[in-house]
C-alpha cells in the first residue's frame, strides 16, 4: 500500500545519500523503510501518514520529560523573540555552566560545543595537550562519534549496518588509537603496563549505551580510575548518554566515580542539538584562550539551545524526579523479560535507570563480544510487530530503549502486552 512515507523516502533518496541524514534512521537491519514523522507531544510521535506510535526511542534518549513539553516551549519561545544567534557570549551561556557545574560531581569548568562528537573529539585533544602524549584507549562497542580517531571499533550504526570499521579514516588517524574489550580490567592494566607512558586518556562510556545497554561491571570503573592515577593518564567519562539520564550527575554519580573530563550532549540541550565537556579546572585551563590547546565553534553555546536545556534541567532538578524514572524503567524492564519467558524467546535484560536493553541472546552480554551473539533478525521480527502495534523502539537490536517522564503506568503495560504478542510470533 502507498504511504507519504513511502514517497517522501523515495524523494529523499534522490537528494540525500540514503535518504537518511543518519544512518541510523535508514531501518535497513529491521527490513522496512524508515518512517517520516510530522509531530510529537509528550510520550507520543505521529508519523506523516497520521499513525501514532508510543515513542521509546525518545530522538534517542533527550525527550527525558516526553516531547514538546511546554516549559521547555515556553523558554524557547521567549528567546526567539530576542534572536537566534550572536556570535558574542550571552549570560545564558553562564548560567548553563553553572547549572552543569552544580549537577555533575567531577566538573569544575565546561566548554560548550554543538554536539557529541564535537565534545568526544575536543575531550581527546584536550587530554593530549595536557598530558603531551599521543595515544590513547577506547573500548571495543562503545560509541564516540564519528570523528575519525574515534571510529574505530565503534558501537551501534557500524554495527547496525554491518560495518567493520570505515572508509575514509586513515592508518594515521587509527595508530594511536587502542582497542580493548569493556569490562575486561586487566586487559587494561596490561595494555598501561606496556604503553602507558604514551598513552594520554581512556575514554569510556561508564554504561556503553551503543551496542546495547551493558552496565560496566563491578569494579571496572573504580579499576579504570585507579590504573588512570597510576599512569598519569586522563580518564574521560562519555556520559552523552547518560549525563542527566542515569542520575542528575550522571553515571558519575551513580557509581560514584570521578573522570578528569567528561562529555555532554542531547539532554542538556533540551531537544536542541547541544554537546559540551568538563572537567577539571586544571586540565580545562589548557583551552584557547587561556592555554593553548585550540578549539572553537561559532554557534557553541547558542541562546535557543541554552535556555531549552535550564528550563530541563529546572525540572529535572524537582523532587522525586529519578525515583519515578527508575520505578517506570523497572516496570518496563520486568515486564518484557517476564513476556520473553513466557514466549520461550531466550534474552538477556540488561537496565541502568529508564534506559534499558533486551537482547536476543542467553548469553550474559557484558561487552561487544557477548553483545553480538544476539539474533538480530528475531529483533528485526519483534520490531515489526511492536510497530505494527503501535509502539516505536530503536530499529536496531544494538541500541536503547528508554522510558520518561511522560509515559504513564498505562502505556507502558500496553507496551508488555504488545510484546508478548510480537514474542510469541517470532
């Protein structure tokens, strides 16, 4: 049956390479074309052809508070009436620091950039300017944006789109770059104990959040902050995921352990594209213009996105906030494990907060390894269904769901019992 998706997909094919401007949204591992989508509000999302969906994807996680909620609205409305852009620092832009400074235990000074992977990038070279050395760490499955260094061995759209690694990234730009598994310490304290006078920075997502969820460990965290202090080495936590998501302070805070810097992105800018990254005040003195270690952007720190991003952070800041986050994540979390029992569809149930993961596998996921034992066309089945059904998850097996502030009781019961139907297919 003709759709305007459908049409819109075939136009954007012709104008943009893949029709999508995120390969992620290209739906290629779950067998269908992607969806357009004209509006949201709240927990819910419509597509062009007038379908409503119960949206778990939440534009990957941000939507903490559901979409569009009015408060963020009202904000943003009040400063465009004042222009979208200056290129000239506003006192928005310093009360967002402190409104990072305040919640983020280990974060001292912040640098506002325009996303993620401009955080994740400057994060690295800030830590090489600091330390003088050229290598560094990142984990095999975690994800850190696209700059090039950082795409090797990366999460969820390579893996997704059955990618190895990429084209275009240099034997150059990967030398310095070492690969280890996550979860697995002593591959670290042994990769330190060979390397570490060269190496600069172990960058880590503290829950990888990019091929799956897979919480880190007991101990590893604890472990990657002790061996960085042996070593002189820069611990950088990527918590563009899970900064404001798993805790007000992040993975952070949760298991309380400190990195030297960390990266931002998605939550803080409200639903706007927004990134930043902090740390401590000593290593945050060696950016331009005080140190000399260059980074720039012209439209960091943009009014819109900071005014949209205090006005989250003002609710999120409320009382009793991520105890319902949790509370609504269990609920979630529980009731599709119970359904997969029930189906007789082996998984593994993996959550931190309200973000969460259900892999078709028994194996016990604790890194890319375990991760990629799941059967991804049984998750492209159960996709299908659910969507059929009227709930929207990630299209791909290696990706979050997330639960918010805007879903009630009701839908996410609806959601398991969808689930059980689209289990029991398979």
């Amino acid at each position: 049956m003709a759709t305007r998706s459908a049409d819109y997909f075939a136009s954007a094919c012709e104008l943009i390479p893949g029709g999508v401007n995120s390969p992620v949204r290209a739906f290629k591992s779950v067998g269908i074309d992607p969806l357009f989508i004209d509006h949201a509000k709240g927990d819910r999302i419509w597509d062009v052809d007038g379908r409503e969906y119960v949206d778990f994807v939440a534009s990957w996680g941000p939507m903490i508070l559901g979409h569009a909620p009015d408060v963020v609205l009202d904000a943003v409305r009040e400063q465009l009436a004042k222009g979208t852009s200056y290129g000239a620092p506003t006192y928005i832009e310093v009360e967002m620091a402190k409104a990072v400074v305040d919640a983020v235990p280990s974060i001292e000074q912040v640098r506002m950039v325009s996303s993620g992977t401009e955080a994740t990038m400057s994060a690295i070279r800030l830590a090489r300017g600091y330390t003088g050395r050229d290598k560094f760490i990142k984990f095999d499955g975690n994800y850190h944006g696209h700059s090039d260094a950082l795409l090797v061995a990366a999460g969820s759209g390579l893996i997704t789109l059955g990618i190895p690694s990429t084209p275009g990234v240099t034997a150059g730009a990967a030398a310095d770059t070492i690969v280890l598994p996550y979860n697995d310490l002593n591959a670290v304290a042994a990769a330190l104990e060979k390397q570490g006078h060269e190496v600069a920075a172990i960058i880590v997502e503290p829950v990888a959040g990019n091929m799956g969820v897979v919480p880190p460990r007991g101990g590893f965290l604890e472990g990657l902050r002790a061996l960085c202090d042996a070593h002189g080495v820069v611990l950088i936590f990527d918590e563009v995921i899970t900064g404001f998501r798993v805790a007000l302070g992040g993975a952070q805070e949760r298991y309380d352990v400190m990195p030297d810097l960390t990266t931002l992105g998605k939550i803080i800018g409200g639903g706007f594209p927004v990134g930043a990254f902090g740390g401590k005040a000593e290593i945050m003195q060696q950016l331009a213009p005080c140190g000399p270690v260059y980074q720039a952007g012209t439209l960091s720190g943009n009014p819109v996105a900071m005014v949209a991003g205090l006005a989250l952070i003002g609710e999120l800041r409320k009382p009793g906030v991520y105890a319902e986050l949790e509370r609504k994540g269990a609920r979630l979390a529980s009731g599709l494990c119970k359904a997969a029992e029930s189906a007789g569809v082996p998984v593994c149930c993996t959550r931190v907060g309200s973000m969460m993961c259900m892999f078709f596998t028994d194996a016990d996921v604790m890194d890319w390894k375990t991760a990629s034992t799941a059967d991804t066309k049984a998750y492209a089945g159960y996709f299908r269904s659910m969507l059929e059904q009227g709930f929207m998850l990630a299209p791909s097996q290696f990706e979050a769901t997330f639960v918010g502030l805007a879903h009630s009781d009701e839908d996410i019961d609806a959601a398991i019992a969808a689930a059980e139907i689209a289990l029991k297919s398979l």
